[in-house]
C-alpha cells in the first residue's frame, strides 16, 4: 500500500506538468491522501479495538474470580459471625446462672462477654468491608462491561461497513465483466485485489507503438466501461498510463515514458466523460511510465504486458469515515 501511494503521488506529480490544471491536482491530491488516511487509520483502529477487547475481557474474568472470592468470605464471616452470637448467648445464660457464685467468676466472665462482644464488632467491620469492596469491584466491572459492548457496537459496525466495501467492489466487478464480455481475452482483463476492480487494458488494444491516440476497437471499450460508471456514482476512478523500460523516441510535446503514459491515461478519460454524465471530480489521471511492471525482465512478452492501461474502481468510504469520527 505504501509503494503504490508513493507511486500514485509520483504520477500525480507528472499529471502537473501535461493537462491537469494546479487547483485540480491540488484538490485530487488532498482527496487521495485523506483516503490513504482514513485506509490506514480503519486498518489500525480494527487492530485496536481487537486488543483492547481481549485485554478487557481478560481483566473482567479476573475481576469476576475476586468477586467470587469476596462472596465466600462474605459468607464465611457470616457464618463465623452467627456462631459468636451463638456464644454470647450461651455466655449470657451462663451470667445468669452464676451471678450468684464469686466475684472472680463474674469478673471472668464478664471479660469473656467483652471479648466477644469486640470479636463481634470486628467481624461486623469486616463483613461491612468486605460488602463494600465487592460493591465497588461490581461496579468496576459493570462500568468495564458497558465500554467493552459499546467497543464491540462500534467494532461491529466497522465491520459491518467494509464487508458492504467489498460486497459494491465485487458486484461492481461482476457488472464490469458483463459490461466488456466482448472484450475480455482480446486484451482486456478485469480483477479484485484488495477491495478494488482493476479493468486492464493491453496498449494493442488501445494505441498505436508510441501513440497516444486512442483507436476506435479501444474507444469501444472505453465508452462501455463508461456506462457502468454512469450507473454507479459511488465509485472513484483512477486511470493510469503504464509502459514498457523502452526509451521514448517519437517527436513533438512527449519527452520520455512520463509524457506518454500521462497522455495515454488522459486520452482514455476524454473518452470516458465525453458525452456521459460521470462526474469528473470523480476521475484522477495518472502516469506511472515503466516504473510499475506486471512482468519484470527484458523479453518481448515482458515489454508488450507491461505497455497498458489500468482502471481502478474503489467504492467510496464515507460511511466508515462516519463510524471512524464518531
């Protein structure tokens, strides 16, 4: 994703100097990057939310553990605090029987009753501690249980809004495919690779060796893709101009492979909006010149599949871009 950001930008940066005017490329290139941005920051916030759950999980099981430690201590002192009233009332019956006897037996045993009256009041403080710790680790828990639902909310609708992203880019795919049937395996190809429809179109299906001119069999297929982009105004296009390592050589206002391949990707967008209703804020022209090969080396074959054109459709994220601000 990185390489194929810089190279968007790289080419980008070549549309400048040969039909796109400084406010447009401006405007496109602020669109590109706050779609890098908003990629990258729902890639990352998935990763997030995934951890975040798992660690908040992980704690609220230990929570749950202490809190059923807290119940059976509670229930301990409990039963420990029944057995001391038990012993203070027998202790109180025998007071009554011996209030007759010693002095010194009375004393003992009004020290027991004290004893046991103490032991009694600390067991009540630390059953009331304890009810009161497991007050406040309930609550602890309850409060980490309603973020962790509200995560997983906000994760499932992130989800949720990408499978529907990739649901329009294969529907999308399908619709293309039909649309260019004819063209298909006479040096068209059309893919899905990361979310995205990629319409491929080989140069002889398209130019002339050198040309920037479109012929008609090529005008054809164009003006079909065109039809379905009409139909589906939530997706972006981007064209890019591909060639081969061969140095340039024609004449006029094209210098090298950069030139070439910007007026190739230009040559097919006039075709595209030219008397068709697609916004043109949606298209962005681009010249990647011999630097993105499909095939490396240096054979006929190898050369004659990296000379193309490439279309990408991308369905728009301003309904993930919406989950991602809230």
């Amino acid at each position: 994703m990185k390489h194929t950001s810089c190279f968007l930008t790289i080419g980008l940066l070549c549309i400048i100097s040969s039909c796109v005017a400084p406010k447009k490329f401006q405007d496109l290139q602020a669109q590109k990057a706050i779609c890098d941005d908003k990629n990258e920051q729902l890639e990352s916030e998935n990763d997030g939310l995934r951890a975040q759950n798992k660690q908040r999980q992980d704690f609220a099981e230990k929570q749950s553990g202490y809190i059923l430690q807290l119940k059976d201590t509670i229930d301990q002192l409990t039963d420990e605090q029944r057995a001391l009233n038990s012993r203070y009332a027998d202790l109180m019956k025998t007071q009554e029987t011996l209030q007759t006897g010693s002095r010194q037996e009375i004393r003992k045993l009004l020290e027991q009753i004290q004893q046991n009256q103490e032991a009694m009041q600390q067991k009540e403080n630390q059953l009331f501690n304890a009810e009161q710790a497991l007050n406040e680790r309930t609550q602890a828990v309850q409060k980490l249980e309603d973020e962790l639902n509200e995560r997983n909310q906000k994760l499932i609708a992130l989800q949720y809004a990408l499978f529907q992203k990739d649901s329009v880019a294969k529907a999308l795919r399908k619709k293309v495919a039909d649309a260019l049937l004819g063209f298909e395996g006479k040096g068209l190809t059309v893919t899905m690779r990361d979310g995205k429809v990629y319409v491929s179109l080989d140069e002889k299906l398209l130019f002339a060796s050198g040309s920037a001119t479109v012929d008609k069999r090529g005008a054809e297929a164009i003006t079909s893709l065109a039809t379905v982009l009409e139909q589906n105004p939530d997706i972006n296009v981007t064209i890019e101009g591909h060639t081969d390592d061969v140095p340039y050589k024609g004449t006029g206002q094209l210098l090298d492979n950069w030139d070439l391949s910007v007026k190739r990707a230009t040559s097919v967008v006039r075709i595209m909006v030219n008397g068709s209703t697609i916004e043109q804020s949606r298209i962005t022209a681009a010249g990647r010149a011999e630097f993105v090969p499909l095939q490396a080396g240096k054979t006929p074959e190898a050369r004659q599949a990296n000379r193309r054109i490439e279309v990408i459709l991308v369905p728009k994220l301003d309904e993930v871009f919406k989950l991602l601000e809230n």
